[in-house]
C-alpha cells in the first residue's frame, strides 16, 4: 500500500506478522480537559497513564501557578489537588502556551465565583473562537466581559450559577468542557 499526503510518500510492504506490545499513552485532550476539573474539588484527584507532552508541564505549571498542588507519581500518574487554590486569574503567559489552559475558566467561575483569562494561545488550527465558552457561562447567569487583553466572569452575586439550557453556535470539543464543568456545581439542571 502506497499512501500519498502533501509531498510526502510512505509505502507499506506486508507479509510479516506484527509481534510485540506497544504501550499507548493516554489521550492529551482527555488528560487536559481532567487537570481543568481537579479545580472543582479540595480532593485528591489521581490521573494515570498520563502522556509526557509539553501540554501536560505548561498545564501543571498553570496549576501550581494559581496554587492547585501538581505532583508526579512514581508510577507515571499524576496527583492533583484544589484544595489550595487562591488565585483566580490565570496568567496570561502561561495561558497562551497552551490552548487547554483556557478551560480553567469553567472550574475556576463555578467553584469560587470569579475567573479571569487572557485569551488562548496554542496550536493555530483554522478558527476556534471562545464565544462559546463565555455564552455558556452568561447562561448560567454569570457575568461575562473583555477587560483589555483578558475575559473576566462573575457568578452572580451571593450565589451559584444556574443550571440552564444551553445551545452552542459552534462545535467546540473544548467549548463543551469548559461549560460542563461550570455547569457541575451549578444549582438546578443544565442541558447542552
């Protein structure tokens, strides 16, 4: 078989048995997306097979940064806890590493009623807009509003955000996260 992709040629020749184990590390968005959702617990949090990628060191530094406890196990397992947290603005420069970093808005609104962001930076893969993220928390009854080159979300005052029934305008993998986890300490129900 012969496969053919921008300039690049690979061909395949079988008639041997593949033998042998491969171990596959586990899948970056699933393991990013997690790390956002320690946030909405003071508990343990324990993440396993966690692959070793850049994404996974400038999320844990994000973290750490904003004083959620990151710590490796020995096992290649990641131990993660909210207890600590008392910033509630990311940092921007660690923010625009990394495109998942964003989803700590969500956690961050829910669980302490304010969040503050600069936009996400990452990997540039055709239009991904935010709007999703921020209409979903408007929803729910927070706040919403561009301060300069940040986000900042207010829950509504003296209490939660709301369940509520949300339509997203566009399909965004990470848009659904981050409002689901807003939407998980929210009082009353939320369909999305």
């Amino acid at each position: 078989m012969t496969v053919r992709t921008r300039g690049a040629r690979y061909a395949v020749r079988g008639g041997n048995a593949l033998r042998g184990s491969v171990r596959i590390s586990g899948a970056k968005n699933h393991v990013l997306a997690a790390m956002c959702a320690s946030l909405l617990t003071d508990e343990d949090l324990i993440l396993q097979n966690v692959p070793h990628i850049s994404d996974v060191d400038s999320l844990s530094e994000l973290l750490v940064s904003i004083g959620a406890r990151v710590e490796s196990l020995p096992d290649g397992s990641l131990l993660l806890n909210g207890a600590g947290v008392n910033v509630f603005e990311a940092p921007g420069e660690l923010i625009t590493e990394n495109r998942a970093s964003f989803q700590v808005m969500g956690p961050l609104l829910a669980r302490h009623g304010y969040a503050a962001s600069a936009p996400p930076g990452g990997d540039v893969i055709g239009q991904r807009p935010i709007d999703v993220h921020l209409a979903g928390f408007a929803a729910m009854g927070a706040s919403v509003r561009r301060e300069g080159e940040r986000f900042v979300a207010h829950g509504p005052a003296g209490g939660r955000l709301a369940g509520a029934r949300l339509f997203m305008d566009y399909p965004s993998v990470s848009g659904t996260q981050n409002v689901m986890m807003a939407a998980a300490l929210a009082q009353g129900r939320s369909t999305l």
